[in-house]
C-alpha cells in the first residue's frame, strides 16, 4: 500500500515527545511489512540546522492560498534513521523559529494560518506523487484538516486521522475560518465550527474516513466529558469510526541490551550493566552515591497534564528521605521554577535539567530505579513502555494506556511489576510511591519484579499490523465502490 503520513511533528526532531516516537517508528514498522511509506512534516529551523540529517530539495514548488494571502510551499527530502522517506515542507515565514508550536510558554498567534498552510502544502504533494497515493495518514489536531480538504475538494484519498491527544484541538477564533478558503456551509453544527471558533480536530474527526486512538482506556476517557475536553459528543456521534490500536514502543532506540547511548549494557539476565547505569548517572548528575535508597526519575514534558500539580507538593516530602530524584523536561514556567527551586534546596539529591538531551534521557532510563508517572492524561503511556524494558519500576496513577501496560504489584499473588494509585491527588500518588520505597528495600523482590517488568514486550510489529488491516478495510472499501 502507498501511504503518507502527516505530522506537525517527527523525526529529524530531537525533542521527545510521544508523536515524535510514534512517527520515527510506526513508519518504519509498516515499511518493514512491504509497504511504501513516506512522512510529511514542516521544515523548522532546527532540522534547517541539524547538519548530521541529510536533506535535499526536490525543485518542486507550490502557490498555496491561506485566505487572501498566497505562500510558496518548497519541498525537500531526506531520510529517517530508520530509513523513511521524509518530505519537508519549507515557508520561512512559517517553520523558521525557535519553536514548534510556540514560545516561553505562548502558543504562535498565527498558528492557524501556520497549519492551514501544512495541510494544504500536504495535500498540494499528495496530489504530486506517483504512483498515486492510497492512504493520507494525518495525526492529531495540526495536521486535521486535511481530511477536510480532501472531502472539499472531491480528491481520491482515504483518510486516517490518529488522536493521540484530545485537548489539544486547534481551536481559534472564526475568523481564523476565511483562512481555509472553504465553503461558507463549513462553518456550521456539522463542520469546524465548534461554539463560535475554528476547530481543527472536529474538522478531522468528521470527515475522516476513519479514526484511530491509542488506547482503549483512553478511548472510553475521551467519550466522557471529563476526558473529551467538549468533543466528547462529536466523538460520541462517530464512535463506529474510532479505533483503539495500541501504541508499540520503538526497541531499536530504546533497549538496555543494544543502547549505544548509555554506559554498560545488560538485560534481564544480567543486570550488573544496570547497577553500572546507576552509579554513572548519579556521578554524572553530581548527586550523592549513599546511603543507597532509590532513584526516582522523570522524562517528561513539565506541564499541567503530567500530574506536576500532585507532584510539586510532594517533593519536600519525598526528597528529606533516602531517595534521589532526576528530570528531564520542559514546560510550564511555573512548575519548571518550582522544580529549580528544590533542586537547589536538595541539591545532592535532586537534579533538575530543562533542556532536552538524547544521551542524558537514555542515561536516566537505564540509571533510574523507579519512574514517576502521576499524569493527568496519559494516552498511550510510551514512557511506562520504555520504562519496563529498562528494569525501571513505575509509580502511576491509572489514566489513558497505564493500566494497559503496568500491572500492580500484588504482594499476595506475587503478581505485577508497578504500583498504581487511582485517584488523582497528591495524598493517592504518596501512598504508591510509598509501597515502591517498601519493596525496594527486599532486594530479593526487587530483582525479581524487575525481570518480570523487562519481559514485557510492546512491539510496533502488532500495531502495524492492525494500521495495516485498517488500510485494507478502506481501500477495499473504496475498490468494491469503483466496481
């Protein structure tokens, strides 16, 4: 099958996020499985300055109209780590800044016209290519309309629109609609408006042909009104579109018994690479090495939906105590100055870092003992995944994949390898991080929960698989039609 698919975001960035994981690697799944894929994403300012990815332009150029204003699309090309074809969509005007979506904690004011552009110069290629494509792949809100586009103008593609992350839904004001250059009857109850505004991910969610999630807790959260933040009805109404294909997790990147980015190699076997792991990172994080309780770790966006709100309060608590805490992350002014401020009052024990580093998340991986999940939100749950092949033992609240992934200990049945607290509250998350202190101590346990936790497999190769049979579904669909 040919397919394309279509992100604000994915490699050549460096940032971590979970659709930057999802587009490095369920390409390539579907890729190893005889499929011809390729991605499409903005040309930023730092894949422009990243020299060690390869790219060149292609001479193709495009007019694209974002309401009365026309911007030239250049297209270059490159290829993934994993050997995907990218195309890169260049308009300076657009993609040369320091951020994605924005800055110091304030969204881009023009981040509609930004993404309209995306989604058009998407398509503007899609319709380019040959062979013909069969399949546009979109993923969550910024790359939305392009379903919509696609049904506008009659164009004979299928579409897939993923949702990895319902709050985030492009919403700006009406007149941000005159942007898209559409028909005036798709700004109404039954297009991309959405109580006055301009909703990109209603866009998509109506006139996809299909729609995916990544977990099916997440999933039922979404067609609530507490987890579908306003779509749950426009969910609701198109829920016999929505699939659950649960996210894998990439083990080419992220793999104790292969990582080239972390100082000793070990797995269930042979966990002396870990304790060696260890050791280096607190040495590395000039942190102390005893007495030797626990290393709690985060790698994370430090943002509201990451639970910091029940996190923040209990870092004096947690930190007066044998432990030692490293994260790694960016986010909210707020919490990252919450953060800075107990790294410096536990300075040997905490270690604070903003920004992102590939070599110190994959140390932190291997070196922590026990990782931090209190989040609000969590979808899909990738870092929980890369957590249990790394022998790393989960503190979290239920939400999204969690419980999809993690199984509570149950000292009883001597069953599972994490620790889970269902409510949302800074008291639930102390009482699981207490049972893990608990266990901890038991060495003899300890081991073993870790074995078990890194025998757990989450491959991409059973998800590709279902994206694969969901590709069948469509363009079989669409062959019975034309018959």
């Amino acid at each position: 099958m040919r397919i394309l698919m279509i992100s604000a975001e994915g490699p050549p960035l460096e940032r971590r996020s979970a659709l930057v994981d999802v587009m490095d690697a369920l390409p390539g799944a579907l890729r190893a499985r005889g499929n011809e894929v390729s991605v499409v994403l903005p040309f930023y300012r730092e894949i422009k300055e990243n020299r060690a990815f390869k790219k060149k332009n292609t001479g193709m150029s495009v007019d694209v109209r974002v309401g009365d204003k026309t911007y030239v699309a250049r297209y270059l090309e490159g290829r993934s780590a994993g050997g995907v074809q990218l195309f890169l969509i260049r308009c300076d005007e657009f993609f040369d800044r320091d951020g994605i979506y924005g800055e110091h904690g304030k969204q881009y004011e023009d981040n509609a016209a930004r993404f309209i552009f995306l989604c058009k110069a998407a398509i503007e290629l899609a319709r380019r290519l040959t062979p013909q494509l069969q399949i546009l792949h979109v993923h969550d809100w910024a790359a939305a309309l392009v379903p919509v586009f696609v049904y506008a103008q009659g164009l004979p593609f299928k579409t897939v629109l993923t949702i990895h992350h319902v709050a985030d839904q492009g919403s700006s004001w009406g007149l941000d609609f005159g942007l898209t250059n559409l028909p005036e009857q798709f700004f109404t109850l039954r297009g991309v408006e959405f109580f006055g505004r301009l909703n990109f991910l209603k866009g998509g969610i109506l006139f996809s042909d299909r729609i995916t999630t990544v977990s099916e807790h997440y999933r039922r959260e979404i067609l609530t009104p507490s987890g579908g933040c306003g779509l749950d009805g426009v969910l609701g109404e198109n829920a016999h579109r929505l699939t659950v294909i649960l996210d894998g997790a990439d083990y080419t990147r992220w793999n104790p018994t292969s990582d080239r980015l972390i100082p000793a190699r070990y797995d269930a076997r042979r966990l002396r690479g870990k304790q060696i792991c260890r050791d280096g990172l607190l040495k590395e994080m000039k942190l102390d090495s005893a007495p030797r309780g626990p290393v709690f770790g985060m790698v994370t966006r430090v943002v509201h939906e990451k639970g910091f709100e029940i996190l923040v309060p209990l870092l004096d608590r947690l930190l007066w105590d044998d432990v030692r805490l490293i994260i790694l992350g960016e986010g909210d002014s707020a919490y990252e100055t919450a953060l800075a401020i107990a790294a410096r009052k536990f300075s040997t024990k905490f270690a604070y870092q903003r920004n992102y580093d590939e070599k110190l998340a994959h140390f932190i991986e291997a070196g922590m003992d026990i990782s931090l999940i209190p989040s609000r939100f969590e979808p899909a749950g990738l870092s929980a995944m890369y957590n249990l092949k790394y022998g790393v033992l989960p503190v979290a609240r239920v939400t999204g994949g969690i419980q999809e992934i993690i199984e509570d200990y149950d000292p009883i049945t001597d069953s599972g390898y994490g620790f889970l607290c269902y409510e949302y509250s800074s008291e639930a998350f102390w009482d699981a991080i207490k049972r893990a202190r608990r266990i901890f101590q038991d060495r003899r346990i300890w081991t073993r929960l870790m074995k078990r936790a890194m025998t757990r497999n989450f491959s991409w190769d059973a998800s590709a698989q279902r994206y694969e049979a969901l590709y069948r579904e469509l363009i079989g669909a669409t062959d019975k039609a034309a018959a």
